[in-house]
C-alpha cells in the first residue's frame, strides 16, 4: 500500500549557487535560512514572478529566486 505522495513525488531542484531563503517574495523580507550549492529544495508550486516557495529537507517553508535552482540531475 502506497501513500498519495509516494504516487505523485515532489520534484526536487537543486540549488545552483549559495542562496538565502526568505519568509517572503522579496530580497527584503526576513532571511529563514541559507542554501549553499548542491543543496536541495522542493517547491511548492507557489509562484510569484522569478520567487518560488519551497520547501528544504528540515520541513522550513519560504521563498527562493528560481534563477539559483535547476531541476535535479540537470
């Protein structure tokens, strides 16, 4: 028995230079975390404009620019 998330897996990106994770989509809203290269992250499907909200492999929630992500494996 598998569960709905199992049958539809969250794509992962991977981080493509050191970037910091925002509550919001602005470079002025609060830093929740950094990211540095080679780290991953899992959006959500929120988007606005080039920010993204994801998610990091600790369950923190917030927002990255899409210009420092690339899908996993490209």
């Amino acid at each position: 028995p598998g569960s709905a998330q199992s049958a539809a897996p969250t794509q992962a990106y991977t981080v493509t230079d050191v970037i910091a994770m925002r509550s919001g989509p602005s470079p002025g809203a609060t830093r929740v975390r950094d990211f540095k290269t080679g780290d991953l992250v899992y959006p959500t499907g929120q988007k606005n404009g080039v920010w993204w909200e994801v998610d990091d492999e600790n369950g923190n929630r917030g927002w990255v620019s899409s210009a420092k992500i690339s899908p996993r494996g490209q």
